[in-house]
C-alpha cells in the first residue's frame, strides 16, 4: 500500500515537473545547420560535458562549439540574422537574450581559430562578434574573423559595413570599409588596409560549406568537374 | 760382413728412399677467379659442401703422404704476405682431390691453426681482399718432406659496383646509333647488355627487361665497357622509334658454381621518334600519356565520363588539349592528377563528378 | 510502424502534388486536354504541366510567358514525357499581380497550333494570378533548408523560427508539408523553433525538388499565416550515387606481329584482355596476357592476375603481383602468388608471398670423373649413381625462388605511418637437378613518414639490414660443426655457445651455415638507410635526402639496388610566375667504399639544372638544361701500383629545346631540339665521347582531315677515336577518311651520312564499329648491304 502511495505521489508530482522542465527549456538562440567532422558543443543548459555536434542540435544562449581539424560547424541564429561557420581548430561561445520578436545582444565570442560570417542587415541591434581584444559590430554584411593563438584579432570584411572597437590599449574605434582588413595586435598596435589576395581566399574559403574543393579535366569537349572535400 | 750388409741394405733403402722422395711431386691448381667467400679457407673434417677451388695432384699415386697447408695474406699491394691460417692432414694414400674432399673423405684434417687475429682482420673487411697465397707441402709418412708448390690468388674491390655511364636515364636516344657504356669492375669476365621495351608506363623497370624477346638480348661486349648500337649482333629486332626502352648491363665474375653477376641498375630511356607517324614522338607521348591518364581513371570516375573522356581525344588531329588545374588555374601534370584523384577516390573524399560540355 | 506511414508519404506525394494547391485549367484544345499550374506566389516557380492528347502528332511544345509589366514574352520549350508536357518558370521572373501565357505547339506536320487555340486570332493569353508576399511573411522564418537550396539528404532537416510571431501563436499547432505531404505528426518545437530532421526519417523522403509549406496557427486553432519555400533533396551527390553502382569495363587487344631483322623472321602473336568492374566501393580488375614468346627455358612471359579491392581498407591480388613495399625491400619485382593489405586506418598490414623466379632446369653436357674433372665455374657434383662420374658440366638451371614479405603499419599516413617490413626469400633446393648455389635472403627494416602542416613538411626515412646465405645446398650447421670449427684455437675465434646462441634464434629464419653473410655487421655493411627531409612553401619544393647502402645489402625483393654508396642530395624545383616559369636545381654528392675494401673511394657528384617557361599567351616555351657529372677516386694514372684503379671523368651535358604553335595560313607546331654531351676520361679507361644532336619538326594541318610531318635531324658523335656522323630527313601525312573512322599515315625517311638507311612507315587505323578498332602497321627499312628489315603488323581491340 506504501509502495503504491509512493508511486502514487511520484507520478502526479515528480513526472509532470519533469515534464514542465523538459517543456520549457531556455528557448534556442541558434540552430546547427551543418557540421563536418569532429565538433563538440556544451549547451548553454547543461554545461557538463562536451557532446558531438549534430545538425539540427538547438543551442541555447551561453552554448560553446569546439571543432577540431579540418572540421567545420555552421550556425544559425533563429531570428534569421544570420550565419556563423566556424572554421576548424576553432573555439566559440554564443551570447543572446530572447527578446519579443527578437534576439537581443547576439554575441559570438571567439576564443580561439576562424570565423566566417554571412549577416542580414540588422535593424536595430547590431551583430556583435567579439574576441578577448576586440568586438566587431555589423551591419549586414560579410567577412571573417580570425583570433590566433598569439593573440592577433584579424577581421576581413567582404562587403556591407562594420566597425571594430578594441578592448585593449586606446579602446579605439575603427569602421571598416568593404575589402578592408584590420589587425589587432596584442600590444594594441592597430593595422588598418586593403586586404590581400590571400585573405580575400581565406573569406571564400570559410564560407564554403562543403568544404570543397574542385578539380577541372579540361578536354577538347568541355570540362569534367571534380568536386571533393580536403 | 754383417755389418756391410746391413749398411749395404740401409744404403739401398735409403738410396731408395731418396729416390722415392726425389720422385713424389705435388701439383696445384687453383680456381682462376677474382671473388671468394672467406668460407673457402675454413678448413674442417665436419665442414661439408664446401667450394672447389683447388686440386692437388700428388705423383707417384698409392703412396703414403701427410699434406701441409699454409694460408698467407697481403691485405694490399703495398703490404707484405702474413701467415693466416696452417693445417696438417692425417696420413693418406696419395692421389689426385680436390680441397672440399679434405674433411670429408679419407683425408682428414690432422692438426689446423690460425692467425686469429688476422682471422678478424679480413672479417671486419667481410670478404677476401688483396692476394691470398697457398702454399702447400707433401711429407711421407714420416714427416720427411718431398715437395712443396704454391699458388697466388688476386682478389680485386670484392665489393664493386656496376654503373651505366651512359645513356642516363631519362634520355631521348637516337634510334639509329646510341652508345651504351658503364665503369669497368675489376675481375669481371665479360659484360652482357640487355635492354627491352617498357610497354608501358604501369610496367615496372625489371618487370619491362625481363618480360618478352629483348631488343639487346644479353649481348656479349666481352672486356669492352662500351657498345654503340650501330654495331652488328647487337640488336636483336629494329628498335621502335619513340618507343621507352630499359637498359641494364651484368658484368660476370668467374667463380665456384656459375661464378657471380653483378649488375647495373636499370636505366630507363626514349627512343626518338624521327620517323614515326607525323608528330609521333610528341603527340604520341602526349596521347600516351593521356590514354594512360584516363586508363587510370577507370575505376575511379563514373563509367560514362571515362566514354567521355575517351571520345573526345579521338577526333583530335593535333595534339588534344587536355589538361587538369585546380580552382586557381594551377596546373597538374597527369600523372599527379591520376594519382591525388586516385587517393581522392581511396579517401572517399570525391562528392561529385560532372562533364560540363 | 513509422516506415509504413513514411511508405504512404512516398506513395501519395506523387499523387498531392497533381492535386492540392493546383489550378486546373481545361480549354477546349485538339492537343492540349488540360493544364495544371502549381502555387501561385510571388518569388517562388511555378510548374505547369498539360495533359496532352494526340501526342503523335506534337512534335515540340514552347510556352511563351510574360510577367507583369513586360512586354516580350519568355519562351521555354516543354518537356514531353509520353502524354504529357512540363515547363518550369523560375522564381525570380514570377511576380505579382498576374502572369500571361500562352503555349506554341509545333506540329510534326511543321504546322503550328496554339493553347488557347483562339491566340491565333485574338493573342489573348492566359493569366495566373500571382498572390503578393505578405508582411507576415518575415515573422515566420524559414531557416533551413534555404530557397533554391540542394541538400544531401544526409543532411536534411527543416527549421522554421517562429521568433517573430504574436504571443497568440501556438507553435505546437503548425503544420508542415512536404509537397504537400503532411509531416507535422513529425515535427519537434523547442522554444521558436519547429524541426523536421531528415535524419531520423532518412531515405523515407524521396530525392527530388520539393516545396515546403508551413502553415502557423494562433491559439484559437485558425490559421494565422503560411509561408513556402522551395528546394532539392539531392543524393549523397548525384554522381557519387552513380559511382557507388556496378561499373565495369574491359578490353580485348590480339596483335600478331612479324619482325624480319638480320635476315631471321620472327612471328609475335600476343593478346590481352582485361576486366574491371566496381560495385560500390569495392573493385575488382582481371587480366591476361599471353604471348608467342613464353618459353619454358625462360622466366615467364605470359601474364595473370586477379584483384579486388575494398576502398582504402581491403585489397587482395592474386597471379602476377607486383607488391609494393618500402622501395630498400622490395619494390617492382613481379612476384606470383599472393599480395594483399588490411588497412583498420591505425593499425594496417600488408603481406605478399609467392615465387619470383621459376624452376628452369639446366644441361648436363659432359661428365667427368673425379680425376679428370676440371676447375672450372659450371663444372658441378652430380649424381654419380645415375650418370656415372661424379662431376658434370653443365648449363646451369634456376632454382624455383619463393619470397614471403610481411609489413605491419600504425598510423594512417596521412600525418604520421611508422612500419616494420620482413622479407624471406629462399631457393627451392629440390626444384632443380643442375644447379649450383641456391640462396637464401631475409631483410628487416623499417620506415616512418610524418607529414606536418598539410604534408608541406615531410620527413620520410626507411632502415634495412639484410642477411644473405650464399649456399643453402648443404643446410644448417650442426651444434658439432660449431664446436669444430669456431672457438680458441679454431679458425675462428669466437665462442661456440655463442655461435649457437645466434643459429638457435636466427636459425628459425634462416639457414645457418658457413656460407651466411655479412661477417662483419658491425661495420654496417648490409645496412641500408635513407633518410629524406622535403619542404614545400612559397613555390618551392625543396627536398634534402641522404642514402647509405653499405656494399653487402641485398634484397631479393630489390636486385638491382646500388649498394655500396652514400650521400647527400638536395633538389629543389621552384614554380614561378603563376607557374608559367620552372626552375629546377638538383646537387648529389655520392661516395663508395663504405667498409674499405676497395683501393680507393670514388666521390661522384652530380650538378643538375633546367630552367623550363611555358607562356600563357602565344610565344614559344623553352626549357634549357644543363647537367654536369664528375666522378673521381684521387688515384694518379701514373701511378705505378695503383694507375690502372684510376678513376677521373668528367661528363658535360647541355639541352635546349623550343616549342611553338603558330598560324601561318594554316596552324603549324614547331619543335626545335638542341643536346650536346661531352665525357672526358682522363682515368685508365679512358672512355672520351663527345655527342651532338639537332632535330627540328613541323607539324602542320591543312584541313581538318589531313595534316603532315616534316623533320630534320643531325646527329654526330666521337668515341674514342670512332666518328659517325648522319642526318635524317623525315616527309610524311595523316588523312582521316570515312567520317574519319579510317585513318591513314605515312613516312618516308632517309638517313645519309655513315649510316645509311630508308625507312618506310605505313599505319592503317579503322575504327570498324563503335567498340572495335583495327590497326595495320607495316615499316620497311632498306639499309645498304645489309639484308632488309620489316615489322608487319595488325592489332585488333575491341572495348567492352
């Protein structure tokens, strides 16, 4: 009779709060729309363990995504803001509060490797990418961020508008024009110029979400096109 | 009167004796060769299938003899002759044999000694260098000595190597006149030159040399260390203009049991094509290689596109362009390209292939 | 449960499609029955399909269309599937209000007709409504797939964010459609987000172009809003689907060739035949080749083989094999038997066994007896029971050779791959009754490669120290023969026990005799070892590699190696202007007499250099080479011990080479050759050769079926004191006939000078059917006094 008391009040009382909790997690900020080998994420919820990255996985505000190498994650936010490919060997956590109608303070911190980006013009709220020296607000547009393991902030930007603040030395500010590139130093030294050839690939390169690369056999009736992953 | 025939007797015993020993000769002949293993000069009874280097021919036959033998090394020509190893046989009716039948017949090694420390000398070297000097002697049973003889080998750089001088690999060879020649070895008897089609570029060097009826058919140059195909006998069949020939040369050094070969690597070599179809010797190459390229695509590329591929180089008059390049332009030959898109296809890492006409 | 629903989904997709969201349009028409015309909005295609009749008599439908505003209409031919008819109207040209269209239908008789029939006379056409985008339209965010997108239906999912929506909305009442087809029983909400994963409901969802359709609904359970977009659920890739599928292809080539050279006729018949096919990603590849030339008194001519493969992880070849091990072992040596590999990605193992020589028995020609036998190299023991005397002379056979090689391997290679090879190879003593010697060879080594910043820095190296036993015939030493001959006051001074040790262990590899090599292993003299460093940045491909071979290595798996060498090498090819200039640059510094045991050492050194450019743009390319050899011992050849050891010379070697494509009236490809070569021989063989070689060619095409040759040549060398010196003139043509199916060639060319010869060239190629080619070759050299040369040939292949 105990027993059936106890299965009695575990039932009606337990169950429906565990239910009530799994029905109302922390609403996603973010979605996984694609991964490619090793990426790891800690959810924002339950910031235990490091679990696979599948796509599809929701992330909730606070959530951190590892890839290794040659591995690549790209990520959604769900007010279709825009998308984030983290390139491999990287490290990122992202920052957003659910707003009505919005997200506000979308944040993707990079602690570590290359991000690419692909924003929609944002109406109020800017889109914030920001590393331990310097935050990058944009304004619709796309480019890569890059934060190396001494510590140089690069940001390319390919076309629409931004602007870098740094966090360190004078705390200025700088917009960035289309084509431009800046580079943060760790000692504060800023680099403001044209970007090279090579960065102008990198930022072709990081948006790829193949991951492809392409081999053409030309003959004298066309060309055979091989498409294949690195 | 007893004791004048007892001297009388001894007299002629003696007299006898040195008569005998006067009489017994002992002849030897050595192995004429320039290479040996050291394993030659083990002497031992339990030594079995040992190398025939040396007769000895002891005249009159059915006595009893006891043989001496005594090694002697000089390590080069500015040395002088050491004693290395000796041995005694037991006593044994004299006649004609050969050194491997000593230890292992009636004629036993009685007694042996060696130099061990010239031993290990010639052994840190690994092989008989420099002159090895025989010398033999013949006792009677009672240890009197009838005659002795000795013979000299001459081993000459026992590690040689073989080398092809010319033509270098890779070479574009006239077709009507080329000279093959290589560094001399020392000891070699004569040189053999072989050389044979590559039908193709899969077929590996010794695979093409040995595969068929040879162009050279291990022609004899004798002690020349150059031959010009030009010359007669040396060709077997009309060499093919623009064809890939491989060239190897064996020199033989005369030794026990076939004597040895050393041989050269194999030089791989183009035969120009001067007379072939109009624009053989490039466009054939050049439709060779691609003919190779898309041969190697056939398990890798989708069945219609290597049709594809196939068709269109068959039309083409002059060289087809066909080329393969990356994203950026950069060319690869076809060779590289057969082999990345090979791995490509190993790793599982091609996505899609499409013929954009 | 879950699959038979999804296996209605499948089935009814087809048939929603046709039917819901559709406009049916009928006119009265003889050709067109009926029109259907998919969703109607503004940025998203529109599908319309008619439903023919008299299709026989249609010989192509075009559909004329115009938005809004524009005053030309779009035309886009239909495609015709048995009785009906499909054209697609891309997104981006839809927009609203309305579209017009109208259908041209072009009859076999040549005549043409209209859909509506009228538009011949009133050119009225029909409009489609096209509904505008709503301001709701951006609430309802559909995140994945993207518009127009192709999606791996490995990685197909829909996500639909809801962030934008009233609070009235209940995302939990949303429907999904997949054409139509209902999924939302599927569909999983977190917070904003509304998921349709492919993965858990993968190969359920045919391949195919879809249009999604949300449908959002408030909490009163009506319809708030619904928003549509489009896309392509693609296989893996659509090629790869056709690569993982049975692919096969083969050849048959017979060829049967005469050869008439110094008056001897020869007959060459051979033919091939080879398969390979592939499922999946496994293969398979047959071949044979059999040939006129087999003879059982020589090594095999004739080919066999048999392989499959599993990609990257399983191989096996059985027949003529031709294992490829790390290349101080064994390395291109044909070996029949078996090869194979395992490849688990960290741990892999490769293994080949199988015999590399066969058994050729030799000739007893003469026997003597012990007495009269002589000292002479092919003078063998031989049975005396049988033949009487104990020795013959003999042509000495092969014994048959068998070779095992094992390698065991960690690591994938693609960063890091150490591995450990073994290799035994061991005459059959009994395979033959006139030979001499059989031997007996075994060879450890082992190989490492670590590739580091994308293989841009390789350093690669590989370590083998052989064994060889000269003369197996008599086997093992017994532990009495040990304690004989080794020992204190032995021949050899060395402990027996220890000698025995080293046969108990070593013994179970190889045999254990007198005859075994190297005896002096601590001065490395069957070790090889080589060692390469290369680095490929900025253009450059550098690579730095050092070899040691000491002068008893050997390999049966690797005869032909150059033992007793070292040194260094360093090459390096650089890639300039957009690869459209080549620098190459190659030094090698080589020595002999690693263990001494030659009169003096030899350095030989090789200086390389070419400098190639192949323009872009119409200029001609030129590569200039320019190699240099010296080999040198230091010996004196006035030396009067040591002069004729010497060693000194120097070669010389210079190319130049121009190519170039032009067009003077017709297209022309030129190619100039120039290649000089000096050898001067200053040691005791003196072996100077001086060579000069120029050869000029024109290629020109006249019409695109015919086109010819013209070439030049002079060529002079000096040997010693031999001179020859000719030139070379070559005139020919290629005529394609037939829809060039048949194609003919021709060559005449003379040599003059001191060789003297004519040479006639004729090939006949016919391509007889799609798959089977025939070709004649016939070449006829006439060369005073001697007798002529002809090869005469025809080959016949045909393609599976």
């Amino acid at each position: 009779m105990k027993k059936l008391f106890t299965i009695f009040i575990f039932s009606v009382i337990i169950i429906p709060l565990c239910v009530l909790k799994a029905e109302s997690p922390k609403d996603p900020i973010a979605i996984a729309k694609k991964v490619i080998k090793e990426v790891t994420f800690k959810d924002g919820l339950e910031k235990e363990s490091w679990i696979d990255l599948k796509a599809s996985q929701t992330l909730s505000a606070e959530s951190e995504v590892k890839t290794g190498t040659k591995s690549l994650a790209a990520i959604l936010f769900t007010d279709g803001s825009g998308t984030i490919t983290v390139r491999e060997n990287s490290h990122l956590f992202i920052y957003g509060d659910k707003g009505d109608k919005k997200i506000n303070n979308k944040n993707s911190f990079l602690d570590k490797g290359v991000i690419g980006f692909k924003v929609t013009k944002q109406k109020d709220d800017a889109f914030l990418i920001s590393t331990p020296t310097a935050v990058a607000s944009i304004r619709g547009s796309s480019g890569f961020v890059e934060f190396d393991d001494d510590s140089t902030f690069i940001f390319h930007l390919n076309d629409g508008s931004a602007s870098v603040k740094l966090l360190i030395g004078d705390k200025a500010e700088q917009e960035i024009g289309e084509g431009y590139t800046i580079e943060v130093h760790p000692d504060g030294q800023i680099v403001y110029r044209a970007a090279t050839s090579e960065e102008q690939t990198t930022f072709n390169d990081t948006m790829n979400l193949n991951n492809s690369k392409k081999l053409f056999i030309n003959t004298p009736d066309g060309k055979v096109e091989i498409e294949y992953t690195e | 009167m007893k004791s004048f025939v007892t001297l009388i007797i001894s007299f002629l015993l003696l007299s006898y004796s040195s008569v005998l020993s006067q009489s017994t000769t002992i002849e030897l002949y050595v192995f004429d060769t320039s290479q040996l293993d050291l394993s030659a000069f083990l002497f031992d009874n339990n030594l079995s299938n040992q190398q025939r280097i040396m007769q000895v021919d002891i005249i009159p036959t059915g006595k009893k003899v006891v043989l001496e033998g005594i090694v002697s090394w000089k390590e080069n020509l500015n040395s002088s002759f050491v004693e290395v190893a000796t041995f005694k046989t037991n006593t044994f009716i004299s006649r004609t044999f050969f050194n491997d039948e000593i230890g292992s017949s009636e004629i036993l090694f009685a007694e042996k000694n060696s130099n061990s420390s010239v031993v290990d000398k010639i052994r840190t070297i690994g092989k008989p260098t420099g002159q090895v000097e025989i010398k033999i002697r013949v006792f009677d049973e009672k240890n009197t000595f009838l005659d002795d003889t000795y013979k000299t080998l001459t081993f000459e750089n026992p590690a040689q190597t073989l080398e092809i001088t010319s033509p270098f690999s890779g070479d574009e060879l006239n077709p009507l006149d080329f000279q093959i020649a290589w560094n001399e070895v020392q000891g070699a008897e004569y040189y053999l030159v072989k050389a044979n089609y590559k039908l193709n570029e899969s077929q590996s060097d010794e695979s093409a040399l040995n595969s068929g009826t040879p162009v050279i058919n291990n022609f004899n140059a004798g002690a020349r260390l150059a031959i010009n195909t030009s010359e007669p006998n040396v060709l077997q069949r009309e060499l093919l203009e623009g064809s890939q020939l491989v060239i190897q040369v064996t020199a033989h050094i005369n030794g026990t049991g076939g004597g040895s070969n050393l041989y050269s690597k194999i030089v791989p070599v183009t035969i120009q094509a001067l007379t072939g179809s109009p624009g053989s010797g490039i466009q054939n190459n050049a439709l060779n290689e691609i003919n190779g390229f898309i041969n190697n695509m056939v398990d890798i590329l989708p069945n219609p596109i290597v049709n594809d591929l196939r068709n269109s180089i068959k039309e083409e008059n002059a060289i087809p362009i066909f080329e393969v390049e990356d994203e950026d332009g950069n060319g690869k030959t076809l060779l590289e390209a057969a082999n990345f898109i090979k791995q490509l296809k190993k790793d599982g890492k091609i996505i899609s292939v499409k013929y954009l006409k | 449960m879950l699959l038979k629903k999804f296996l209605k989904i499948f089935l009814f997709v087809g048939f929603f499609f046709a039917l819901s969201f559709e406009n049916n349009i009928a006119q009265v028409n003889d050709y067109i029955s009926n029109i259907t015309i998919s969703q109607q909005r503004e940025g998203l295609p529109i599908h319309i399909k008619s439903d023919l009749r008299n299709t026989t008599s249609i010989s192509e439908l075009t559909l004329a269309y115009r938005s809004f505003g524009m005053n030309e209409y779009i035309k886009s031919e239909m495609l015709i599937v048995s009785d009906q008819a499909k054209v697609t109207i891309p997104s981006d040209r839809v927009k609203a209000p309305f579209m017009e269209y109208y259908i041209i239908i072009t009859l076999s008789d040549g005549n043409i007709s209209y859909y509506p029939s009228e538009f011949l006379d009133s050119e009225t056409p029909l409009q489609i409504s096209i509904e505008a985008p709503s301001p709701k339209d951006s609430e309802i965010i559909i995140l994945t797939p993207e518009k127009g997108e192709k999606v791996n239906e490995k990685e197909f999912f829909v996500s639909l964010s809801l962030i934008g929506v009233p609070n009235n909305i209940n995302p939990k009442a949303t429907k999904l459609f997949l054409n139509d087809v209902d999924v939302s029983e599927y569909i999983v909400v977190a917070g904003d987000l509304i998921i349709f994963s492919g993965e858990n409901n993968s190969g359920l969802i045919p391949i195919g172009n879809y249009l999604i359709k949300a449908e959002v609904y408030d909490s009163t359970g009506l319809l708030y809003h619904s928003v549509q977009t489009q896309f392509e659920l693609i296989s893996s890739s659509v090629a790869e689907a056709e690569l993982s599928q049975f692919n096969y292809n083969g050849n048959i080539k017979g060829e049967s060739r005469n050869e008439n050279y110094n008056s001897s006729s020869i007959f060459y018949n051979n033919l091939t035949a080879n398969f390979n096919g592939s499922y999946k990603d496994w293969s398979a590849n047959a071949m044979i080749y059999l040939s006129s030339e087999e003879k059982n008194y020589l090594q095999p001519v004739n080919r066999f083989s048999f392989s499959m493969e599993k990609e990257d992880r399983f191989s096996l070849q059985a027949g003529d094999t031709y294992p490829r091990f790390p290349s101080l072992i064994l390395d291109g040596k044909r070996v029949r038997g078996f090869n194979g590999s395992l490849d688990f990605g960290v741990f892999n193992i490769q293994a080949a066994a199988g015999e590399t020589l066969r058994k050729i028995e030799g000739k007893l020609l003469d026997t003597y007896s012990s007495k009269d036998a002589p000292l002479e190299s092919n003078v063998i023991r031989i049975d005396s029971l049988r033949y009487s005397n104990p020795f013959g002379r003999v042509d000495l056979g092969t014994f048959k050779r068998n070779i095992v090689a094992i390698r065991p391997s960690f690591g994938s290679r693609e960063n890091f791959e150490l591995g450990f090879s073994y290799l035994h190879s061991k005459d059959e003593n009994s395979s033959i009754e006139f030979g001499a010697r059989p031997q007996e060879n075994l060879v450890f080594g082992s190989d490492l490669f670590v590739g580091i910043d994308n293989q841009r820095i390789v350093l690669s190296g590989e370590a083998a120290f052989s064994l060889i036993n000269k003369d197996i015939s008599g086997g093992s030493l017994t532990d009495t023969q040990i304690d004989s001959i080794f020992g204190a006051g032995s021949f050899i001074d060395i402990d027996p026990n220890d000698v025995k040790k080293v046969k108990d262990y070593l013994g179970k590899f190889i045999t254990i005799n007198q005859y075994i090599g190297p005896l002096n292993p601590q001065k490395f003299s069957s070790l090889a070892a080589e060692g390469a460093l290369s680095l490929n940045y900025f253009s450059n491909n550098l690579k730095l590699s050092y070899i040691y071979r000491g002068n008893e290595f050997q390999s049966f798996g690797q005869n032909f190696l150059r033992t007793d060498v070292k040194g260094f090498n360093f090459s390096d090819r650089i890639r300039l202007l957009e690869n459209q200039l080549f620098v190459s640059l190659g030094f090698e510094l080589l020595s002999d007499n690693l263990q001494n045991t030659k009169i003096a050492t030899t350095d030989y050194s090789t200086f390389s250099s070419s400098v190639s450019y192949f323009p872009r743009f119409n200029f001609p390319s030129i590569t200039v080479g320019y190699y240099r050899f010296d080999n040198n011992n230091g010996l004196n050849i006035l030396d009067p011990v040591y002069g004729n050891y010497a060693i000194d010379d120097i070669s010389n070697r210079f190319t130049l080479n121009f190519g170039y494509r032009f067009t003077l009236e017709i297209p022309h490809s030129a190619n100039l050759s120039f290649s000089t070569s000096s050898r001067d021989d200053n040691g005791f063989s003196n072996t100077d050769a001086n060579y000069n070689s120029t050869n000029l060619q024109v290629n020109s095409t006249w019409a695109s079926d015919l086109s010819s040759i013209f070439s030049a040549s002079y060529y002079s060398s000096e040997i010693g004191l031999k001179n020859i010196d000719f030139f070379s003139l070559s005139i020919g043509g290629k005529y394609l006939l037939l829809e060039n199916k048949l194609q003919l060639s021709a060559v005449f060319s003379p040599t003059f000078g001191d060789i003297e010869r004519q040479a006639f060239d004729f090939i006949a190629s016919y391509n007889v059917i799609k798959n089977l080619d025939l070709i004649f070759q016939a070449r006829y050299y006439r060369i005073p006094g001697r007798s002529n040369s002809s090869i005469v040939g025809v080959t016949a292949q045909y393609n599976i």
